[in-house]
C-alpha cells in the first residue's frame, strides 16, 4: 500500500523538469527505432521488386495476350514503346514477367475491355513506323467507349501519349502545300512568314486548299488572313473557310465538307448557303485591307474582323469528317490575300473578343 512519503516522492518527480525531459528522450527514441525499423523493412520490399527477374534485352520476343478471352500477339519492343515511365511498359519490360498474371495456357492475361487494348496495340505498332513529317494522329474511338479509354490511358500511364499537350506553335508556313486541284489559276508567293495569293483566271472560280490538315483538338487551329487588294468589281468574290475534301470541282464552296463566309452576306455551311441579314450578325461581306482571324476548335470555325471588331462563328459536322484544311475560292481578276500566322497577342485578342 502506498504512503504519504512514497505519493510524496511520485509527486515530486512529476513536478521534476529533468525527470519530464528523460521521458521524452525515452518516448523519441522509441519512435525513432520504429521508424527506423519501418524504412528497412519498406527498402527490403523495394529491393525484391527490383530484382524480380533481370530485364529482357530482346526487343523481338513475342508476346501472347489473352485480354477477356481475345489473343493478341505484338513484340516487346512495340508494347514497351513508350518506356521507360509508364505502368504499361514496365509491365512487358521483362523485369516482371514472372509476376504477371497468366491463363492456363501461359499467355499473359489482362482484364480489361478486349477492344479498348487492341486499339493500343495497334496505335503503338503505327508510331514505331511514324514519319514525323507527316504524325499520326490520335486513334477514333468507339461511341459510348471514351471515357472508359480514357481512364484506361491514365491507369496505364498513357495519356500523354496518346493525346499529347499541344505545342502552341504559329502556322508552320515553311512546310505548308498548296493544292489547286483544277490548274493553276491562282499565283501563289510564298515569303518566310507570308503566303500570297493573287487571282489570275478572268472566266471561272478558283479553288486553294493549304495543307497539312488543321489540329482541331485542345487547343485547336488558328491563322490570319487579309485582304490585299479586292478591285471594285460589282460581282466581286471572295470565300474564305475551311474544307474536309480537296478533291472537288471549282466551285468548292458549295461542297458537304465546306464552311466559311463569302461576299454579299452569304454564310457556307455544310456547303448550305445561308443568306443572312446584317442587322442579325453584322456580317456584309469583306472589303479591302480587312484582316481576319481564324480559329478552328472541335465543333466550331470563328472568324474575327479585326476592322469591325466583330466576331463570327459557324457550327461544324465532326461525326464523318476527321479532317480540314484551309479554303479559298476566288472570281475576282486580281483580288489578292495573305496567308500569315497568328501571334500569341493576336490569339489572345481572338479568345478574348
């Protein structure tokens, strides 16, 4: 049974600074042995995953993959293609091949949706054999299937690479062709910065296309075009746009694939002309020295009239057509305009109008 003299002393070494500060001591070196104990035992971890198995070297071994039941067959090297920092490549590196889940018959087994992997496969077997002149484009995926893609990409670590950020560089005037399907009806002066058209033909329309083909993704597509000289010709034209064919006659404004503005009020859509009034949208058609800025984004072509300080924008199909290009149509003798790109206070301007 406890005394007065021993409560006395308990008492007394509570009270006691040194006494509270050995405990302390006590408690962190306590904590400090767990921690450290804890730390080891996660490196122990850490050094037994990385010496599974050594890594294969033979980019030419060929794997055997049963993804929900279907068997697809591709080369490490294609599986590993975008290595070394994606959860997909590290699972066909050979470093885990002994720790991957197999069938009955030994293939590797993924439990995912057989299409939505197949469309991976495919799409790294495309970039092994990329011309980067000329880059592939994302895949087309299934309706109804893009977000389950999509999380499929970020599990894998694939999303950057399949839709990589876009880099925010001006119209590459340098490498742009242009294309006159039916003659050479209109001179073309190309500068470092500047494409030129001038309109030479007297008796008919005249249709360029620029290609490559625009980005309509993320961030989008963007030019500028001016109006050089547009004589006084009472039945003057000028059609400025976007086109998804470039195969067609010369009167490439009326196509399915068209989109843009012209002369006399009159908006293309679908190749549909749609006459409208100026009091509805301020649209009356171009005048000379007019400059232009173009965006292209998904679903929507806008035009800004630097001059009226009015902007323009046209719906745009993307269920059949993947791809568009710059469109012109002239018949006005002599009209002149300029191709050029957009710089960032230029695009600026244009989001913010």
């Amino acid at each position: 049974m406890e005394d007065e003299s021993d409560r006395a002393t308990k008492h007394k070494n509570d009270d006691d600074p040194s006494i509270h500060w050995e405990r302390l001591q006590e408690s962190q070196r306590k904590k400090m042995k767990v921690l450290k104990e804890e730390t080891e035992k996660l490196q122990k971890e850490k050094d037994t995953m990385n010496v599974v198995g050594p890594a294969s070297n033979n980019d030419d071994d060929i794997f055997e993959i049963n993804v929900g039941g279907k068997v697809i067959f591709a080369l490490r090297s294609t599986l590993c293609l975008v290595a070394p920092d994606t959860m997909f490549s590290h699972m066909f590196s050979g470093r885990w091949d002994g720790s991957l889940t197999r069938d009955s018959t030994d293939r590797v087994f993924l439990d995912h949706d057989p299409e939505l992997i197949e469309i991976i496969v495919n799409f790294l077997r495309t970039k092994k054999i990329e011309d980067h002149s000329n880059p592939v484009k994302s895949p087309t995926i299934p309706d109804g299937k893009k977000k389950e893609f999509e999380t499929l990409l970020h599990y894998f670590g694939l999303s950057d690479f399949f839709y990589p950020s876009p880099l925010l560089l001006p119209l590459d005037i340098a490498n742009i062709e242009v294309v006159q399907p039916h003659g050479s009806v209109v001179d073309v002066t190309k500068g470092v910065n500047k494409i030129q058209f001038t309109n030479a033909s007297r008796e008919r329309y005249s249709f360029v296309a620029c290609k490559p083909s625009l980005d309509v993704s993320e961030e989008g597509s963007f030019w500028k075009v001016t109006i050089d000289v547009l004589p006084d010709d009472n039945n003057h034209w000028i059609y400025l746009g976007i086109i998804g064919n470039i195969g067609v006659n010369e009167r490439s404004y009326s196509d399915s694939t068209s989109y843009g503005w012209a002369a006399n009020n009159q908006v293309f859509n679908g190749g549909s002309i749609r006459r409208v009034r100026s009091e509805d949208s301020g649209w009356t058609g171009f005048t000379e020295g007019e400059c232009l800025y173009f965006h292209l984004k998904s679903d929507r072509l806008t035009m800004l009239s630097v001059q009226k300080n009015l902007k323009f924008v046209i719906g745009i199909a993307t269920t059949a057509i993947h791809e568009y290009y710059i469109h012109f149509n002239f018949s006005t003798f002599g009209a002149k305009i300029s191709l050029e790109p957009l710089s960032d206070e230029e695009r600026k301007l244009l989001s913010e109008t």
